[in-house]
C-alpha cells in the first residue's frame, strides 16, 4: 500500500533527495506502522517528535491506513 509522508523541521535530512515542498510516496507493507516506515525511511525514532496521519495525533505504533498523509514532525525545544 501506499502513503503519502512529510517530514518537518530537520527529518528530510535523512531521505535522500526529499523533497520539503512535495513530500513523498512510500509503498509500505499492510500492517506497518509509523515506526516501520520511519526505519524503512532511515529516520531514527528518536529524532521523532510528534506524528499525524491525516491531521490526527498518533504515536508511532500506530497502524497505517493506504492513502493516508503522515506529516512527521521533529522534536520542539524552547520557552
């Protein structure tokens, strides 16, 4: 099945020629999950701050769904 994934702040630097305006379409296995993809993807979890598939929060042993948006979202630090 397919996704549709961006990736935020600093994550692109992990995929090779990602590219920040478009995202990209990942063929993933039924049943995979965001960490699956994001191993798939070579972006490490830890660098992983917040994940949403389709506009709704999720946490990374989340399912996904063919067709969904995963917007991926580093790490937020300040105050």
């Amino acid at each position: 099945m397919q996704v549709q994934v961006k990736l935020y702040g600093t994550l692109g630097k992990w995929v090779a020629g990602y590219d920040h305006r478009t995202g990209l379409a990942v063929n993933v296995d039924e049943g995979a999950t965001v960490a699956d993809l994001m191993a798939q993807l070579g972006v490490p979890l830890d660098k992983i701050g917040m994940v949403s598939l389709d506009g709704r929060l999720v946490g990374k042993a989340t399912a996904l769904r063919s067709g969904v948006l995963v917007k991926v979202f580093h790490p937020i630090f300040g105050g």
